[in-house]
C-alpha cells in the first residue's frame, strides 16, 4: 500500500509516469524501506496507464461487491431465550422514550 500511495504522491506532483527512484525519494523521505520487488511490480503494473482511470475502474469493482456483515446463524435450543432478550430490549426502549419525555416538562435547560 505504501508503495501505491507513494505512485500517487508522485503523480500528482506532476510525474505522468513515476520511475522507481521518484518513488524511493519519497518513501525514504519518511523514513520507510523499500522492498525493491514490491516496488518493481507496482511500477509495472501501473506503468502506462492513467491513474484516474485505474481508479474508476477500481470503484466500479468496488462497488459490485457485497459489504455490510452477514447474519450469523446461530445454534438450535436457544430460540426462546433470543425472543424474550427481544422483548425486553423493546421494554426497555419504551420505558426510555417516557422517561425522556417527562424530563423534557416542556422546557429547555437554557430557556
């Protein structure tokens, strides 16, 4: 990841096609080492090519991707005592909003 963010540095500080050396300049100005395999096949994969276009290119593969977690399925035998945790967890919440409103009284604390 460094060595792509280090790319991107570099390109927009004005170089079209970044060479190795631009790259280790940079990383190295940071104090960082730099792994000259990692740093080859970074250069040769984006050698060429416009970065804002591998960067939409990447977005749309992004955003085909599913996010978010998935449910979790949980274990037999304990249906019933998910159901009650449900219902209190909603008792709960309807004795938080009354609260809330009898401590509003109608008025604010700075009026």
């Amino acid at each position: 990841m460094r060595y792509v963010a280090a790319y991107l540095l570099a390109t927009l500080g004005g170089k079209g096609n970044p060479s190795k050396e631009d790259i280790q300049k940079i990383l190295e100005s940071v104090g960082l080492d730099v792994d000259d395999e990692k740093l080859s096949k970074v250069i040769s994969e984006l050698e060429g090519k416009d970065v804002n276009e591998v960067m939409s290119e990447g977005r749309g593969k992004l955003a085909s991707m599913p996010s978010g977690g998935a449910a979790v399925a949980s274990g037999g035998g304990g249906g019933a005592e998910e159901e009650e945790k449900q219902e209190e967890k909603k008792e709960e919440k309807k004795e938080e909003s009354e609260e809330e409103s009898d401590d509003d009284m109608g008025f604010g604390l700075f009026d």
